[in-house]
C-alpha cells in the first residue's frame, strides 16, 4: 500500500474491523485489504514481490500454470486464478526486506543471510 | 499497515502473511536460475520482515501454506519440489519466533475438516484471550494443522471435491472437462 491510498485503507478499515467486533470475533484482520495501483491484480501473493527489492516492479509476467508440481483443469476456477496472475520477475541477487513495518520507507540492506 | 489496523480497535489485530514459494513458484527468474536457492533467499527475508512485524507489537501473524497440503495430497514425488521440501523451506519462516517473550502465533492452515476446525477454533480462542490479556504462554508459536493429509499414492485426485456437495447445482466453471459431469437446468450462462 502506498501512502496515496492510506486513506481508502483506513476507510475500508473502519468497516472490516467494526463488523468483526460486531461478530463478536476475537483475532481480527485487516482482510489483505491492501490497495494499491494495481488493486484487481494485488494478492496476499503478488503484494510481497511487489514491494522487495531484487524484482522487476514495472514489467511484471504470467506466471506458467503448474509451476511448483500444483496445476488445476481447465474450467476449475483455481485454473482461472492460477492463468490471471501477473508477477514481477527475479533480476537481482537477493530480496530485500518488505516495507510492511514501522520502518516504512526505509529498505534495509540484503540479509546476512541470503543466498 | 499493521499499525494503521490496530488503532481501530482494542481487541487483537493479526497480520496475514504469505510464505516464499508461493512467490518463488510464481515468479520469473534471471537471477537465481534455481527454484531452491530463489525461494529460500525469500523466506529469509520473509522472517526478518515477520521479526520486525512482532518487534513492532503485531500479537499474531498467520503465515499460510497451501503447497504443503496441495503436494501432499496429490502424491507428488518429485525429488525436488516434495512436501519435505516444503517443510524446509517452511521452518525459516518462523524461526526464532518461539520465544518465550513474543506472542507470537503462527498457524499453518490447510484444508479443514469440521472436528479439526472446532479444535483449531479452539485453540484459537484461547490462544486470542491470552493476547488480550497480555499474557505469555510457553510454546507461544502454535502449529495448527487443519487437515491429515498423506500421499494419495494412485488414488485418482478429485478436482471437483470443493462440488462434492452440491448436488444438482452446477459449479462455478463455465465449461467442465470431466465428461461425466452434466449441466444443470439452472447453470449460469
């Protein structure tokens, strides 16, 4: 999420969290309500990538189906999902970490212990 | 953004996370040139990222696995992408989360079967009263499995389990690829 869309966030928010509390649920969540430009194509997958370093952010690709041995039938709509993705792609030695913290704005440097 | 969640609320606000095949196994790559090496060097930065998140305050983060169950019960015996493969990459995500002063919470979720919800549901709440109370258990990091799955070995995988109960009612797939599967009167056009 960038900071241009705090607001829709806090807005969505206010209505996530208060319906939970309604609900009478202990544990909450924000419901990876997380919005950004690309807000139909953003997921609790393609967001990470899309934020670290060592990506390729403004050329993101489909990703293959059946990649990593789980593929679906045509006409199961994980197949459908799995085929709409888009995704940045790898071009740098390591990934650094997210900005999801306090600490937003700020990239560290590579883990110690990458690869 | 976890921040911005829990000003709106006094009860606990958990920070749902992804881990690193699922973004490994989705992405090009003109880097690493190897699967194992490019999801591992993710799951590291994952697990500092999950570290600053609990460092911040965040009381639970979910971190949810598919692959495992997936590849599990499908039986897949590829020497390399395997659920023991899975597992490994798994353990970075929380390691040194189990401290006794960190409530901490990570659940592997997979395909749920009602006596495994109500347990994990369980779990839940009470793990979710601790929080509120701000206290600290031992073995804060809870593993909760929803599902006993093993290889299938050469069971025929069933595509259509999530239809199972449907009955006459068409599923969501615009077109079937299984001929055995008829159409309903009342499919979606």
């Amino acid at each position: 999420m960038t900071r241009k869309f705090r607001e829709q966030y806090e807005d969505a928010l206010t209505c996530y969290i208060r319906d939970q509390e309604i609900a009478g649920l202990d544990i909450l969540t924000d419901g990876d309500c997380r919005f950004d430009d690309d807000v139909g194509g953003q997921s609790w997958a393609a967001y990470p990538p899309m934020h670290m370093a060592g990506f390729e952010h403004d050329n993101p690709r489909p990703t293959p189906v059946g990649r990593g041995g789980v593929a679906f039938p045509r006409g199961h709509i994980l197949h459908d999902y799995m085929e709409s993705r888009v995704m940045p792609t790898v071009i740098g030695r390591s990934a650094a970490a997210i900005c999801n913290t306090p600490r937003c704005g700020r990239r560290r440097s590579a883990s110690p212990r990458s690869r | 953004m976890w921040k911005a969640a829990q000003r709106f609320t006094k009860k606990p606000v958990k920070f749902g996370a992804v881990t690193a095949e699922l973004v490994g196994f989705a992405v090009q790559d003109k880097h690493y040139k190897n699967p194992v090496d490019r999801i591992f060097a993710i799951a590291d930065a994952f697990n500092e990222e999950y570290h600053e998140l609990a460092d911040a305050g965040c009381p639970v983060i979910q971190i949810e696995e598919p692959q495992i169950h997936l590849l599990a019960a499908r039986g897949v015996t590829d020497p390399v992408i395997n659920p023991k493969l899975m597992l490994e990459i798994f353990n970075p995500h929380r390691e040194g989360a189990a401290r006794q002063d960190r409530g901490l919470g990570a659940f592997v979720l997979g395909q749920s079967v009602p006596a495994a919800h109500v347990r994990a549901g369980a779990e839940l709440q009470g793990g979710a009263r601790s929080v509120q109370r701000g206290g600290r258990r031992r073995g804060d990091v809870r593993i909760v499995e929803l599902a006993r799955h093993g290889p299938r070995g050469d069971r025929q995988v069933d595509h259509r389990q999530e239809d199972r109960n449907r009955g006459d009612r068409s599923s969501h797939a615009c077109r079937s690829s299984s001929p055995r599967r008829s159409r309903s009167r009342s499919a979606p056009r």
